[in-house]
C-alpha cells in the first residue's frame, strides 16, 4: 500500500487511490466540480489542483487524475495551487448569473462554496455573458443552462452510468451544451439523479421548485418503500408536508442514487383527500370511539361465531413493526392467522426464497456491481426493481456477461443475452445452464469466478425460487462463490415472509371463508384488495356480506369506503418503521415530521388560522402497529387495561431469530437477519422439468408490474401519472398474425365478466405462447380472476 504526505500529514492508502481521496482520508476537503466518488475521475474542471513537491510527478497537477504512490509529498495550501484554484473559479464566474437568491440550488450550492472558498468576490469580466435556451426536460426535472460550468458531470451519469443516451453534449467548446436534441421527458427512469449530482442549479427537482429552500428543511434518514431494494433515501419536510426526497448513500444498497419511482411518489403521504379522522358506521368520530365500536363488535363475533371467525390482512408495505403487531394480536385472541400475501404462489416463493438465503450466498446490491456473471431468472428489473438494472449496468461496465431468461420482453441499459423461456421451463432452463446437458454448464458461467442469479417471484413458478438456491449452492460448492439475489413483491415481503407459514392461509383463502360465512369479521391493514387484487366483482360481494370490516390506512383506499371502522394510520415519514430489504438487511427509516395536516391544506395556501390550540390540525393518525395495540387493550378482559409495549417486543415473541435482536439497540439499521448457512435447501428442490414446445393455445395471460403505472404508492403522486406509458397488452408476433393483429391495434380480450378492451404490443424478444398485462391504473385489469388466466386466442379480437 502506498504511502504519501500530504500537508505534513502521512498516510498509507489502498493502490489505486485518488490523491483527492487520500486527502479525504485525512479530512482535507480539495476543492472539487467534475470529481464524484459514485462517477470517478475525469478532470475536467481543473478545481482540484495541488503542487506535487516530491514523488513521480512535479508542479501542479489535478489530484482527481493522479493515483497516490510511494514517496509523493502533497501541497494544498502552496501559493501557485491556491493562485491557480483561484483563477479556475474566476474563469467558471464569467458567464454566470448571479440568481442565487431566486436559484433552487442555493444554500446547498457546490459553486457557492467553492467560490467563497477560493476568495472570487469580485467580477473583473466585464463583456457580455454567454447565454443559453432551456429546454423541457419532463415533470421531474428543471433546466437552467445558464449556470453550467461544464463539469460534464451530468452526461457521465446519464449516458456511462446509467445507460441511456437521450441527453448529451452538444456544440463545442465555449458553447458546449447539455440537453436533449429537442425538447421533451427524460427517458431514463434515474433521471432525478441529476438534481443531486451537479454542482450548481443546472438541474434541479422540478417537483419542489419555489415551495422550500435547502435551510427550511426538516430532514432525516429515510428508507424507499416502492419495492423490495431498501434503498436508502434522505426526506426532507416543511410545515408537515414531504416536499423533497434525495439518495442518501448506502455503500452495501443503493450507494449515490435512486430511481425516479422511489425519488418522486411520496405526494401519498399529503394528498388532500388523505383520511384523517377516524369513522364508525359512516360517520366521524374519535379514534377511541372508532377503536372502542370495533372491539364490541370483534367481541360480539367471537362470542356468536367464535374465534375462528375472525380473519387479518396485513401488508407487505407495512412496517415490521405492524406486521409483527398484527400476527400477536390475531394470535392472542386466538383469531386465525393473519395473511399479508395475495394467495399461496406468492406466499410460498416469499417464504421459499426468505428461508433459501444464508451468508454464503446472499448479495447486496453494490456487490452484484461486482460479479462479472449474472443470470437473472424471471425478472423484469426496470420494471420490478429499477436499481438492480443500475447496478448491473456496473457489472456490464467492468467487464460482466448478464443473460436474462425471462419470457417479457425485456429492455435494459446494457447489452445482454435475452432468452424467452415460457415460465414453465424457467426451472428447466436454469438447471441446463447451470448443470448443462451433459455436465457442461453455460460458457460464461463456466468462466466466471463470482457469478450472481437473481431470481424473480412475479412470472415464475412455485418451484422456481428453490430451484435457483439449488443453483447456487451448487455453483457456490464448485466455485467456492456464488451470489443469490431475490426480487420480492414489495417492500417488507421479506419480514411478511419471515412471519408467515407455508401452511398459513392467503387472502385468496380468506375470500372462500367469507364467502362460505366462516369468516365474519375482516381487519385490514395498510392493504387495499380492491386495487391490489383481480377479481374486484367478486371482493365486493364477499365483503358485503362480513358482519365487520375494519380498515387501517394512510391512503384513501377504495376498501375504506366499504369499511364498517375506519382508523387512520401514519406513514413512514411521520413515525417511522422497519423493514427488511430482499438479501435480509433490517432497516430503519426515521420519522421527518410530526403527524398532522400539512399547513398549506389548513391555510388554504395564506397565513394558517390564528386560533391557538393544543391539537394540531389532522394529527389524530397513529402508526398502525399502536391502533393495534389500543385494539388489543379495548378487547382485554374488563380492567386488564392497556400498556403500551415497545415495539419490537410484538416481534421477538413472533419469530425467534427477530427476538435474538437487542430490543436496547432499536432502532436496528443495517443488520442483516438471514443464518450463516441455510438448511434444507438441496433435499426441498423439485425434479428438473423438461422443455415444452410452446402451446397454440390457450395463451397464458400473466398480470406484471411496470416502472410508472402499477406501483400502488405512486399512483397517489400526480406527477407520476405524466410518466405513465399507454398500457399494453405484450403478444408475440407470431401468436398475432394468426389473428392478423399487428402493433398498435386495440383489441377487446372476452373474459367471464365482459370484455377488456387495451392496445396491442407485438414484439419480437417475448416468448410465444404468453400474453402480458400490466396492473395499469388505466385499465380494468380487476376484471381478470387472477394473476395468471388461460385465454383462448379466439377470445382476443380486434376493436
């Protein structure tokens, strides 16, 4: 390892270290525009200069472009790199406006402080300044070309970074330019990286501009619960209203950014229309006499029907905390167990993936950027989980192979190997690649030394999960490494699978209990069946016919305007909550804000009332695990009364390897809670399948998730709706021209409750055999039975 000197101080670096990151190291901030440690070194600002005194290289030199090497004597403070810093800032000031006070960028402003640190108070420059036009860059983003000072920093995230090529450089030299060829959306779904990543107000979030400044922020550590990643965000707040989310670096998740889904759906959390008061048979009312309606008549069932009447749906959006919550309560008064997945498919691959990861194989996000092989089975990634794409457009970049067997037609950042196996030979076609026909597994497994398979949960089969651990393990014993990388159905499926039994009851079981009159009484939790599950028609009859339904929630939910009891829940940005991430990483996301209506709905957008009070306005909501707590006190026997416990005690007593947590340590950030080795894996897989030659017909229609569009989170965000691409229904060409259909044609789908009417996408790179339809807002999906429906090709006609 090399060692240098710098400012007098020595320090021994790791080869391959920046001379900026040594200085780092030692708390010596150089000065710097072009230089990010996510994007790397470039030089092209020339800010971050310093004198070389002794070593290979000699004068002033850009520290970002040297390695640190044996002997070098550094200098920050030498008078002709200080001279020369000093100029480089003045050159960058000629040509830019001085808007600091109307710039959404200042206070937090890269430009500024390298500007006041450099001693540039006084412009000598007095020609005309170089001007620019700005474009439209989509509902995200806002342009301001202006106040460029051309660190390129932006083009390196957009189009080596990310992967995508639609905003670039353009002209040369004092007129270079960054922007599109034409007004229009960004298309990469990471665009809002661009807001954080440059240094000046270039681009800034357009979803916050003119509503906060940097200082009048309330902010904290936040976690993103649009999937199954736990990527890790930064919220910011002002007068109890979210107004800004950021990527907050993670080194083992999400490290520098985050997608645009995760980055601009949290208007969920303020909507106008957000219940906050509690109801009870239509009408509002306290939350203590909301809570206290729903427990005598819970009680009432239980005496009239008995324990067993009394079923609950939790969530895989919900906290750890709740989840844990919910299971304690249904078991302490001895109600059925309660269910947060949609039927049993998803509820024993969560359960099969969860129970298949260990540390041997488990891989965080950042590590699959090391791999140089994935094979990713039955996954959609920019659709399902949008930072794996990211991060394996950094494999792809360091030299990794990526072949992806999956029958959608799959589009990513980087040149891959596609193969559209139908879903019933993704068990069989995994094992061929990995075990190979005759002992010869895939070329490129064969020449690598740490592969990854991700495996998907939506598309595939029950069995696939396993299959893939199997994989793994037998990779991991020939290779020694091997990495295993699940993508689960929402953000806390991990913890809903960890808390779950394969023998539990889905929620499609609880359905067939209503419907029998089993079941009498509901309790829903943060969970909207209406909108999440198929078969809407037959949701509404079954709960008109429960003697109870209780809802708790933070969205104005469909379900809540069939519920019996209404009880308004708080979201993650007002108190916070835990969830485990897909590789088993418990996390921790703070509370912003106190709960309550934001100002601007109380005022009407003037100054708020001046009526004084000791209640804040809509601050009845509590988190859902307490309202579960208090319904667990109010069903105690007379004069039990209610203590109110830590939360995480719900948990220790529901799964023994949550309980080994110190609950003193609370809250948890960061600890992964999977065994060191996983048991039973090879002994639980099934026997291979054999390939299929694709069926005529029926075709087999599988409901999957987009980027923008399906996610239920972000369809309360306004601004996530002027993203959403016109629903399509994905048939291959083939299946298409035996009904003479070609792209672009609206056709009507004939199901058992009318027709489906959605345009066509014929595509080439899908498998045959196989249709797919997105759980688009747009469309009624609902009408479809399930999740995956056989539909003969003469039942699909063109409109």
């Amino acid at each position: 390892m090399p060692r240098l000197t710098i400012d007098d101080f020595e320090i021994e670096v790791p080869a391959g270290t920046k001379v900026i990151e040594a200085a780092e190291r030692l708390g010596i901030m150089i000065p710097r525009f072009c230089y990010h440690k996510g994007l790397g070194s470039v030089g092209a600002c020339r800010v971050c200069a310093v004198k070389f005194l002794q070593g290979p290289f000699k004068g002033v030199q850009m520290s970002c472009m040297i390695d640190a090497q044996d002997g070098m004597v550094v200098s920050t403070t030498d008078a002709e790199a200080v001279a020369f810093r000093k100029q480089v800032i003045e050159w960058l000031m000629l040509n830019h406006p001085h808007d600091c006070p109307a710039c959404d960028e200042g206070g937090h402003c890269l430009l500024q402080d390298e500007t006041v640190s450099g001693g540039h108070g006084i412009r000598r420059y007095e020609g005309r300044k170089r001007t620019y036009h700005d474009q439209y860059l989509g509902p995200f983003i806002a342009h301001e070309m202006n106040r460029c000072i051309h660190c390129y920093r932006c083009v390196r995230f957009y189009q080596e970074f990310a992967g995508y090529r639609d905003l670039g450089t353009l002209q040369i030299a004092n007129r270079v330019y960054f922007g599109r060829f034409q007004d229009g959306r960004l298309e990469s779904p990471f665009s809002g990286n661009l807001a954080d990543i440059c240094p000046t107000g270039v681009y800034t979030d357009r979803t916050a501009r003119y509503k906060v400044r940097r200082w009048d922020l309330q902010r904290a550590s936040s976690l993103c619960i649009h999937c199954s990643l736990g990527c890790n965000t930064v919220a910011g707040a002002r007068y109890r209203e979210v107004l800004r989310i950021e990527a907050r670096l993670n080194d083992k998740v999400n490290g520098y950014f985050i997608c645009d889904r995760g980055r601009f759906s949290y208007p969920y959390a303020s909507r106008p229309d957000r219940p906050r008061r509690a109801r009870a048979g239509g009408n509002e009312t306290s939350m203590d006499e909301a809570i206290r309606a729903a427990a005598q008549k819970l009680s009432r069932i239980r005496q009239d029907a008995g324990e067993k009447s009394v079923a609950c749906l939790g969530s895989v959006r919900s906290s750890l905390e709740t989840l844990g919550a919910l299971k304690r309560l249904s078991r302490i008064q001895g109600w059925r167990s309660a269910s947060f997945f949609e039927n049993r498919h998803v509820q024993r691959k969560a359960i099969d993936a969860v129970s298949s990861l260990d540390g041997r194989l488990a891989v965080s996000l950042r590590e699959i950027e090391k791999s140089d092989f994935i094979l990713a089975v039955g996954v959609d990634p920019i659709n399902e989980a949008p930072m794996l794409a990211l991060a394996m457009r950094q494999a792809y970049r360091k030299g990794a192979a990526v072949t992806v067997m999956d029958p959608r037609p799959i589009s990513l950042p980087l040149e891959f190997e596609h193969l559209p196996v139908a879903p019933r030979d993704l068990d069989a076609g995994l094992h061929a690649l990995v075990h190979g026909a005759e002992g010869q597994s895939s070329p490129r497994l064969e020449r690598s030394r740490s592969p990854v398979i991700v495996c998907g949960s939506q598309v595939v089969r029950d069995t696939t999960p396993l299959k893939a651990a199997e994989c793994a393990n037998y990779i991991e014993g020939l290779k020694g490494q091997c990495g295993l990388f699940y993508v689960l159905p929402g953000a806390n499926a991990f913890g809903a699978a960890f808390l779950s039994s394969p023998e539990q009851h889905a929620f499609a079981d609880m359905i067939e209990e209503v419907e029998k009159g089993s079941i009498k009484a509901l309790i829903v939790v943060e969970s909207d069946p209406l909108r999440l599950f198929p078969d809407a028609a037959r949701l509404k009859a079954a709960f008109q016919q429960l003697d109870l339904l209780l809802v708790i929630d933070y969205l104005p939910s469909q379900i809540a305007q069939y519920a019996d009891v209404f009880l308004p829940s708080s979201t993650i940005f007002e108190t916070g909550g835990s969830y485990i991430n897909q590789e088993g990483r418990l996390q921790f996301g703070q509370a912003v804000h106190r709960v309550g209506m934001p100002i601007r709905q109380v005022s009407g957008g003037s100054h708020p009332p001046r009526i004084y009070g000791s209640e804040v306005p809509g601050g009845e909501p509590k988190a859902a695990w307490e309202l579960l707590g208090e319904l667990s006190g109010a069903l105690a026997p007379e004069g039990a009364g209610f203590q109110e416990e830590h939360p995480w005690n719900s948990l220790a007593e529901e799964n023994p390897v949550l309980g080994r947590l110190n609950a003193k340590d609370y809250p948890f950030d960061g600890v992964r809670v999977i065994p060191e080795r996983a048991e039973g894996i090879a002994r639980a897989v099934r026997p291979e399948q054999r390939f299929e030659p694709p069926s005529e017909e029926p075709l087999e229609l599988f409901l999957v998730d987009w980027t923008f569009g399906t996610e239920e989170l972000s369809l309360y965000a306004e601004v996530m709706q002027q993203v959403e691409a016109e629903p399509l229904l994905f048939m291959h060409a083939d299946d298409a021209a035996k009904k003479g259909l070609a792209d672009g044609d609206k056709v009507a789908i004939r199901l058992e409750d009318g027709s489906l009417e959605v345009l066509l996408g014929v595509r080439e790179n899908m498998g045959r055999g196989v249709l797919f339809l997105p759980r688009h807002r747009r469309i009624e999906w609902q009408k479809i039975k399930n999740v995956s429906v056989k539909v003969p090709l003469e039942h699909i006609e063109k409109v």
